[in-house]
C-alpha cells in the first residue's frame, strides 16, 4: 500500500509540472502571436519587377507540376513585420505565372496583393484579406514559401539576406 502512495504522489507531480510546462509555452507564445490592436499594414508599393533568370527555387512538399521560384530581388521586410515578394510559378510547357504576396509570420498569414499574367502584366487582387497559411485550398505555396526561409518560426527573419541564405539551402524551417 505505501508503495501505491508514493506512485500517486509521483505520477501527480509529474502532472504538475508538464502543466506548469504547458502554461509557461503557452504564455511565450502569446507574446509572439499576441495582437496588436493598433497594428496597421504599412502602404503597398506596387509589384516590383521580376527576373526569371533570378529565381531561387522552392521544393514543393507535394507533387506539383510547377516549378516555384523566388526572385531574391523583390523581397523586402518592412517595419510592420510582412514579408513582400514575388512568387513564379512555371508549367511545363513554359507558361508563367507571378505573384506579389506578403507573409506575417507572426500571425501565420498571407496575403495577395497582385497577380501577373502573361500579355495582360500585373492585375490587382481583389481579395485583400489576410488568409491563414495554413489554407485548405489547392495551392499552397505561401504556407512551403514561409517554412523554407521567408519566416523564422513564427519571427519575420531580421534581414533579406538571412531569409535568402534558408531559401537558398533548401531546408525547410520549423514552424
């Protein structure tokens, strides 16, 4: 019987602490997360100009038939925490597509600010909501884009270069 007691009594504070744990995680990552009810995106420029010939290229975890790629050129991180860039996205048989998009790491979403086509140039999005990267629909890149480099975690990286440098490796960052 006192053996039982001393089971509970262990089982109980090893309850405690993973609770005690839980909260302390919790609450760092409220700081990250947490919202800024006076936050306002800064004024979008327009679309830069992209190179092909610039691209730095983005594995996508599923089988796609496009190849991605990011002109290095065109990102930039403003002071309100997004990450701007334009997004290429080739088919095989030489079609290509752009994107000018934004990333807030912080809140794990993405937003579209312009699409370019080919012959018609740069079209502005009309959908100018925040969307989760985390996004069930069919094209999920913002979500790849943000794990390969453009975000640290949930910290929007402390320079272009930096996020260029994990883009570049190849390595898909924790999220």
């Amino acid at each position: 019987m006192p053996m039982m007691i001393w089971d509970n009594i262990t089982m109980i504070k090893r309850f405690l602490a993973i609770a005690a744990l839980s909260l302390a995680s919790g609450m760092v990552c409220a700081q990250f997360i947490a919202d800024d009810p006076d936050w306002k995106e800064s004024e979008v420029p327009p679309p830069p100009a992209f190179d092909l010939k610039r691209l730095v290229r983005v594995e996508m975890p599923v089988q796609s038939l496009l190849k991605w790629g990011v002109d290095p050129d065109t990102v930039k991180i403003t002071k309100d925490g997004i990450i701007r860039y334009v997004v290429v996205a080739q088919s095989s048989s030489g079609t290509v597509n752009a994107m000018y998009e934004g990333i807030r790491c912080n809140k794990a979403e993405f937003r579209r600010y312009a699409r370019h086509n080919p012959g018609s140039g740069w079209v502005k999005s009309t959908d100018q909501d925040w969307t989760s990267l985390r996004q069930t629909g069919a094209s999920r890149h913002p979500e790849t884009l943000a794990r390969s480099g453009l975000c640290d975690g949930s910290a929007t990286p402390t320079s272009v270069a930096e996020a260029m440098k994990r883009l570049n490796s190849g390595v898909t960052a924790r999220q």
